[in-house]
C-alpha cells in the first residue's frame, strides 16, 4: 500500500465474486479510477472501462499533502486525486486490475529500487 493512502483502496468482496488477479472494487467512501494523465503527471480525462491508464484515488484515507509544496508536487494529478503511480483499469463491473507501474523505479527510505 502507499503511505500517503493510509487505508485500503480496493477489495475483493468478502461475500460476493473474487475475481483472481483482481484488486477489488473500491471500498465505500473511496473514489478509484483509472485516468489519462500528461507528461507532467496532471490528469486529461477518465479512461474508458477496459482501458489502462494511471490509477488514482481520493478519499478519506489520502493525505492532503506534503508540508513542503515543492516536494508533493507531482503527487496530485488533480485537486484531492493521489497519483498512485500504478497502471491499471476498470472492468464493467467495476473490478479493479494492475497492468503495470507509471515508473521502474520505487524510492524507499532514500533508497533507488529498481522493481
């Protein structure tokens, strides 16, 4: 999970169809979507079901923000909606699936990890 999403996202129904390979449909209160972004990280337009794109999300579990603008700057790719830095889509059912991620690189403690 992300840091700055500091609760769960997505999961499979506990009592409805798991879909394996699937992270879930979006938990209540949670809005998830996969979205068209620029160059910049900045969002263009909603992707259509079956369509990958950038997985972002908004809710009461993401974070508003760094202290230090400059550092979140590319978090957000639109006012309260947390790049995710995954790539995926919705199916007509609203299951969620993870393709890929945006970038190979994950940053840790400081650390490069090339994933």
């Amino acid at each position: 999970g992300l840091t700055e999403a500091t609760t769960v996202a997505n999961a499979n129904p506990i009592d409805g169809q798991r879909r394996v390979g699937s992270i879930g449909l979006r938990v209540p209160y949670t809005e998830v979507k996969a979205a068209r972004i620029d160059a910049t990280g900045k969002y263009i337009s909603d992707c259509a079901f079956g369509e990958t794109g950038t997985i972002l999300i908004k809710g009461p579990g993401v974070f508003r923000g760094y202290k230090d603008e400059a550092t979140g700057r590319d978090v957000f790719a639109a006012p309260g909606w947390l790049n995710s830095g995954d790539l995926g889509y919705q199916d007509s059912d609203g299951y969620f699936w993870l393709t890929g991620r945006a970038k190979d690189l994950i940053i840790r403690g400081g650390h490069n990890i090339d994933p």
